[in-house]
C-alpha cells in the first residue's frame, strides 16, 4: 500500500513536491534533504546549512574509507564494499545525495582476525555484538576523527547475519565478477548491477518488523525507506534485457521471488520504475520461494538460520545464541556478574520470543 505521505517523499526525490517545514524533519529522518529540489524559501538558511554539513561529513568520510581499503588491500586483504556506500559512488551525482549510517564492508571468514586488527590500527573501536562468526556474521566499528566527525564501518563475513538471507549471494561469486569502485582509492571494489540489485531486494526483507522513526501519527518501517526504494529503482533502469534474463534467473533459482517482486513493485508505484513484464511474471509463477512475510518476527529468522545451517554448525549456532563468550558478556551486562548475566539473558530472551 502506498500513502500519500509515501508519495511525497518520493516526489521530494524526483521534484514533484516542495521541502516544506512541515514535512523538513521527515525528510531529515529519511535522508532526503540532500535531494531535494525545490524548497520553501523560508527553508534557504536551514538547508544550506544541512546540507554544508553533510557534504563536509562525506568528504572527511571517503578519505578515512580509501585509507581504509588501503590498508585492507596493501595487507592482502580482498574488500568488497556494497549497499549504501558503494551506490553513493557509482550511481549517485554526488556521493553525499545518498545518506547513510555506516559503511559496509565484506571481506572472507577466514580473514576476520586480521581486518579487525587493520580496523583497530586505523583507530577504529570495536562494538559490542553478539561474538561467534556462526551465530554473528558482521561487526560495527566507530572512529571519530580529529574534527569531531564519527564514521563508522560495518564489516561482514556474510551478507546477512540471517543464515538464510545470507544464501542471496556470496562473496566469492561477487569477488569474481567487480568491478572497480575508483572514487575510493585502487584498492575499491564493488559488485555488479544485477547483484547490487538482488542485495538491495533481500535486505529490504531483513528489516520488515523494525520501526525507523515516528513523527506525530506517521510510523516508518525500515523497509519502506524511500532510499532503499530509490536505490530498486536506480539499479532497475539500468540492468539490460540480458542482464534481466540472468537476475531473474538467479532471484528464482535462489528462492527470493517475493523479496524482489515487492522491491520492485512498490519501485514501479513510487518512481515509475520500467521493469520488464515477463520478469515479474516469472517471479511470480516461480514454485517453492521462500516466504518473506515468515521474518516479521526475531524468532523466525532465528529459527530459519538453523534450518539454512548443516551438521555441527547447527550446534554451534545454538551455543553461540545462548552462551556468548565471558568478554560480550561483560561489555553487554556491565558490572553484573557473568553466572546472573548468563541467567538474565536467558529468562530476556525467552520473554521476548514468548511476546
């Protein structure tokens, strides 16, 4: 279902409607305001103001980003960057029209240990998250820099710390096919369009219960974000029709069919997206896909990444879900002591799976 205020925001993007006061903090909270085209003149002052800021940010961003990557590539450390950042750089007019949080980053499993220790010599600070690379497949770290500026990385190992989502696609396949991000150093790679593309479908699907902000009467599902639909629609205009056949083929073949369909719906009625009529035919005549209304909940998706795991990796998941190690345990829990954290996050955790 699309709303009027979905619409706006939209328009906001494609010049259709005016930046107005009332509508301003929405439009912050979206991460609109560096697209906007047209806005009330009593808006002038405010957002250029923003706006300096925010592009002030992403500059200080890409240099912290390409000395990073550097240093991942000079320590022999294969780095992909994906989602927000890499559209900022390749598909975007300006890497700071496309607002973000974070910077992904996805590198092998196997070299976990070493780019943690390149992130902290690059005086990054890890968060605290949930230990194990089963159980967690991505870690946050944050860096202030000498003018007050926090940037922050978000590394993973897997695409999705959903075992199941994770299976979208993986990082060898990606790695074989970059191409060359160059706005963020010789060292910048990212993935092609049809993959960007399914990557930004099923993330949309990992966020459908979480609320992103709340103005007045107006709640905002992550999933709904105009930016992340923006991006579908980006990426859509300018697959080829072969590029198309192979997209389509590896949506189905993987079992994201409802993942993409509703990205690329909800595209076509908020932008006008121009996808062919046989792909989303096919999607949706494709037998045996997953289910994306199944993740609403944290027990679900919890539930389908030990379905998607095999053998001994199912017992580790488990473990790794009930008994994090005594470091978390203490950074998550403080002064209290680790047998009564122990117990406090299990009695935690069951309250909010029976709820």
């Amino acid at each position: 279902m699309i709303s009027s205020q979905d619409k706006y925001l939209a328009g906001i993007i494609t010049g259709e409607q005016t930046l107005t006061k009332e509508q301003y903090h929405c439009c912050q909270r979206e991460g609109l305001l560096p697209l906007a085209r047209k806005f009330e003149p009593a808006l002038k002052d405010q957002y250029w103001k923003e706006n300096s800021h925010i592009v002030a940010v992403e500059l200080a961003h890409q240099l912290v980003v390409i000395e990073l990557l550097d240093q991942l590539g000079e320590t022999g450390i294969d780095c992909l960057v994906f989602k927000g950042t890499a559209l900022a750089y390749s598909h975007y007019e300006q890497p700071w029209h496309r607002s973000r949080v974070d910077t992904d980053l996805w590198i092998r499993e196997r070299d976990v240990d070493a780019a943690f220790s390149a992130l902290r010599d690059a005086g990054f600070q890890q968060q605290v998250s949930m230990p194990g690379r089963i159980a967690c497949g991505e870690c946050a770290f944050e860096r202030t820099d000498r003018f007050g500026a926090g940037h922050s990385i978000d590394l993973h190992w897997r695409f999705n710390n959903n075992w199941m989502l994770a299976g979208a696609a993986g990082f060898e396949e990606l790695w074989g096919d970059r191409i060359p991000l160059r706005a963020l150093g010789s060292h910048a790679w990212t993935c092609t369009n049809p993959f960007a593309l399914l990557i930004a479908c099923v993330h949309r699907g990992a966020h459908l219960d979480e609320v992103a902000y709340k103005i007045g009467d107006f709640s905002r599902l992550e999933s709904d974000s105009t930016l992340w639909l923006y991006d579908i629609h980006m990426l859509s205009e300018l697959l080829s029709d072969s590029e198309w056949v192979y997209w389509s083929g590896i949506v189905i073949n993987r079992g994201f069919s409802e993942f993409a369909i509703s990205g690329l719906e909800r595209s076509c009625l908020l932008f006008g997206t121009k996808v062919p009529e046989w792909v989303l035919s096919d999607l949706r005549e494709a037998p045996g896909q997953l289910s994306m209304n199944s993740l609403e909940s944290r027990v679900s998706g919890e539930w389908q990444s030990f379905c998607a795991l095999d053998g001994l990796r199912k017992f580790g998941f488990i473990k790794q879900q009930l008994f994090p190690d005594a470091a978390y345990m203490r950074a998550r829990y403080k002064s209290t002591p680790l047998l009564l954290a122990y117990l406090k996050r299990l009695f935690s955790g069951l309250i909010k799976r029976l709820s």
